[in-house]
C-alpha cells in the first residue's frame, strides 16, 4: 500500500511540473484540445439499428455547442450490441414542433455509454444567433420516448466570414502567433471571438480576441494593437461585425 501511494505522489508531482512548463507558452488552449471539425464518420461504428425496441431508453441530451453540434447518448438498455435512432424537433415538442432531423447514435467515446454517442449538426436557420430549444426523443418522435433533459437551450453560430478571416486575420495570426498557439478559424471563432456571446454583452470590441490583442486583458504573448482601432485590431473588429451582424 504504501509503495503504491508513493508511486502515485511521484506521478501526481510529474504530472504538475508538466503542466507548470507547458502552460509557460503554449497554454492550455481548448483549441488544441477540441477540433469542431473533427469528422464524426471517422469515429462511428457500424453497429445495426435498433428495429424491435424495447421501450427502456437510456439516453440524455448533454448541450447544443455554439458551433451547432447537438451532444448526448442514446441506447436501448435491453439491446446494447444495436444503436438507437435519435429525432429532433424544434421550436416545441412532437406535435407542435418543427423536425429539425436525425441521427443514429453510434459514435465511439468513454465509459459504459461508449458507442452510444449522437453529435448531431443542427439545421443551418437555427445557428441563427438567437435563443433556439430542441427536443430530442429516441428511437421514434413519441412524447414517452423523449431524451431528458429536453428541451436544450442554445445559442449557436454558423460561419458566414471564413474568406473574411483567411484574407485579413489569417496572415497576421500565421505570422505572429504560431510560435506559442495553434489558432484556426474555427477555434479562434468559436472560442475568443465569441466570448462573451454577441447575444448576450459581446461586441466588436470586447471580445476576448480583441481584448487579448489591444492589451485590454492581460496576454501572455503580448498586444499586437495599441487600441481596438489600430492595426490588427480594426480588421478584428471587421471580422466581428461580418460573423454576428
Ligand atoms: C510568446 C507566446 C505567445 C504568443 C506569441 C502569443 N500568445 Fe496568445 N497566449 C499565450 C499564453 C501563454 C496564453 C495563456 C495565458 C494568457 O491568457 O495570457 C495566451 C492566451 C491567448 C488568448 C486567450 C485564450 C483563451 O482561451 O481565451 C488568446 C485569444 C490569444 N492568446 C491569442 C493570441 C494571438 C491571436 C496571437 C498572435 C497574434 C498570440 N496569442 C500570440 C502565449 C502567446
């Protein structure tokens, strides 16, 4: 027993002075963590679908991302070996709502629901910036079939400014900022440039790219503008209102 603790004292301690040298320059971004545009074919299975159901829904409907991914996992718990369809529906529930699509839920992950996991990408007209709920039910769109905790609330974003970004942001950022960052279109959109959200407090101005850039918030890397006028920084701005105005 007390070998075993000291071996996890020495783990534990290497793991932090790791953490201690990496957060010195590359940080500990989500956007060398999450890849939005992680392909979900890649990950899925090939189980069979669920055809004789057996009405035990194991299921939950985890969160709808900015960038319009819909998460959760659903399995018929008698039926573990075949996956389950998963069927939306928007703006209210079965009955008054819209169908928004549907996805068998067959993707890989972690723990006892792996292989279970739906990542559905919501209908363009809802990642519309405004205020959305979605229903999920398994297997069939009956109300005793719905995924808890439906409905979700999210806001999400479509990308309406990418040439926007690889015209005038991308040169900057290749040049100045890959020495330390792994920044991409996507992560710098769905991560700084969307916080806080357009509809809640963010602008064009106080967004955390901005503030990160202009010196407003305290950057590692240092300001690259010396106001939210200057520079980079005005090209920042433009980019903002082409995404979210
Ligand atoms: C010398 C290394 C270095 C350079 C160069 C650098 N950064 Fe950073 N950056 C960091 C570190 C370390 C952090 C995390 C600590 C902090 O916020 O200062 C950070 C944080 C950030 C954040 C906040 C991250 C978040 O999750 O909200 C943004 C945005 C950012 N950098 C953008 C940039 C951009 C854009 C460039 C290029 C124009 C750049 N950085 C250049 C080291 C650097």
């Amino acid at each position: 027993m007390k070998a075993r603790y000291s071996w996890y004292t020495i783990l534990f301690l290497a793991f932090s002075s790791m953490t201690v040298l990496f957060t010195n320059c590359a940080g500990s971004h989500p956007d060398t963590i999450i890849d939005p545009n992680a392909s979900s074919a890649e990950v899925e299975s090939n189980m069979e679908v669920v055809t004789e159901f057996s009405g035990k829904l194991s299921a939950s409907f985890q969160y709808v991302s900015t960038d319009g991914k819909a998460w959760g996992y659903a399995l018929d718990s008698q039926n573990k070996t075949k996956a389950l369809k998963v069927i939306f529906y928007a703006g209210g529930p079965i009955g008054t709502g819209t169908y928004a699509g549907e996805i068998v839920a067959k993707e890989s992950g972690v723990g006892p629901n792996a292989g279970h996991y739906f990542n559905f990408k919501v209908p363009p007209e809802l990642a519309n910036g405004q205020y959305q709920k979605l229903w999920a039910y398994g297997h069939e769109a009956k109300p005793e079939y719905l995924i808890k905790p439906s409905p979700v609330t999210f806001v999400s974003y479509n990308q309406k400014a990418e040439d926007y970004y690889n015209q005038n942001i991308a040169p900057f950022v290749n040049s100045q900022c890959v020495r330390c960052h792994t920044w991409t279109y996507q992560s710098l959109m769905y991560g700084p440039l969307l916080n806080p959200l357009p509809v809640s407090t963010g602008t064009a101005t106080s967004n955390r790219f901005m503030r990160k850039m202009n010196g407003q918030d305290n950057h590692n890397g240092g300001a690259f503008c010396n106001s939210a006028n200057d520079g980079a920084c005005a090209l920042i701005q433009n980019w903002w209102r082409a995404e979210f105005q």
